[in-house]
C-alpha cells in the first residue's frame, strides 16, 4: 500500500496532478478550471475536484506548458 504523495511522485511525469490533499488528477481528464472563492476542476465526467490555495498557482503554470 502506498500513499497518496507516493503516487504522485511515481505519476507527474505522466500527466498527472495533485490538486488537493486527496486528489490526484489525469490532466488530460480535465475539461474546465474554475476560478471563484473555492478554485476546482471539472473534469470529462463531470465530477468536481477542489484545488488547493497553495496548489493554484502550479496547476497555472502547468496550463501555460499545455
């Protein structure tokens, strides 16, 4: 078993992101960035996934490399 910060370190060379404290997210899923008091990501199935405060500005950052 693993945890959370394991995987994201074995993924973010594949497209993957840590948005928040319990979310890993294939960003090729993602489908919408939703700026408002509470940032989060819509992604292809419609889920939302809350992003971080301190997380805003490196999945910003990732979009301008995409």
């Amino acid at each position: 078993s693993k945890t959370l910060k394991e995987f994201d370190e074995l993924l973010c060379e594949y497209g993957f992101f840590r948005a928040h404290h319990s979310h890993l997210v294939n960003i090729a899923y993602i489908q919408q960035y939703k700026r408002h008091d509470d940032s989060y990501l819509v992604m292809k199935d419609n889920s939302s996934i809350p992003v971080a405060f301190s997380k805003k500005q490196q999945l910003l950052e990732l979009f301008k490399k995409i």
